[in-house]
C-alpha cells in the first residue's frame, strides 16, 4: 500500500499536493468484503466513537482512548497494542476501502458515513467478540 493511499484516502490531495489514491466500498464490492472489515472489535469501536462525533471527526488519541474504555483497559501493555493495531492496520485498511480518511501525520479521522457499515457497527458495535 502506497503513503498516498494510507495518507489520505477519497481523493483529497496530501499535503504536499499530490493527488490522494483511493478505493470506494461501492455496490460492486461483496457484503463479504464488508463484514470481513469490520469483524474486529476494535474496528467497530473506533468507528463508533466517529459515529458519536458531532462532526465524525476524531483524533488517533481519542480513538485510542475509546477502545481502551470498551475494552476496559488501563494497561499500558495493552493500550500500545490499541495504539499500534489502529495506526498500522485498521484505519489504514478502513481509509484504503473508503470508509474514513485517516492521515497518518497529523493522525485525524473523519467519517463520512456508510450505510452498511452504520447498520453493522449499531447492531454488532457493543459486541466484544471478533465474529459478527
């Protein structure tokens, strides 16, 4: 995956002007696909806490705090591994399927809604498990 596509995905240009790559989650993409995003807790959980947002826009912290209190963690071990897991993987993977747009340098989150993922982060969002 480029820094283009992991910057910035949905087309905004990246600081220095380039034009942002990116994948739309559209009608062609599987329901299978969709679920498969959106299977880890810890996914659902930062895409809560956007859904909570007045303006669906939220720091990596603030992701990270919010996961760690779902999960009930004040561990440091494991608030890293949240830290680590949102910052290297799901956000990356979430912006590459145009979910959000995450930009990994000034570490801010904004989400534009969805549909599907809305209907699948309400009904399976309180979840703990890893399964849908």
């Amino acid at each position: 995956m480029s820094d283009r596509t992991t910057n910035v995905a949905r087309g905004h240009d990246l600081a220095d002007g380039t034009p942002a790559t990116h994948s739309r989650l559209g009608e062609s993409e599987s329901c299978g696909n969709r679920i498969e995003l959106l299977s880890n807790r810890r996914c659902r959980y930062a895409l809560s806490c956007l859904q909570a947002a007045d303006d669906g826009v939220a720091t990596l912290r603030e992701l990270i705090d919010w996961v760690a209190r779902r999960e009930g963690t004040q561990e440091n071990e494991q608030y890293e591994s949240i830290a680590v897991a949102l910052h290297q993987a799901y956000l990356p993977n979430l912006a590459a399927n145009g979910i959000l747009d995450y930009d990994m340098r000034s570490r801010t989150v904004r989400y534009h809604g969805h549909p599907d993922v809305e209907q699948l982060v309400t009904h399976h969002g309180s979840t703990g498990g890893d399964e849908l």
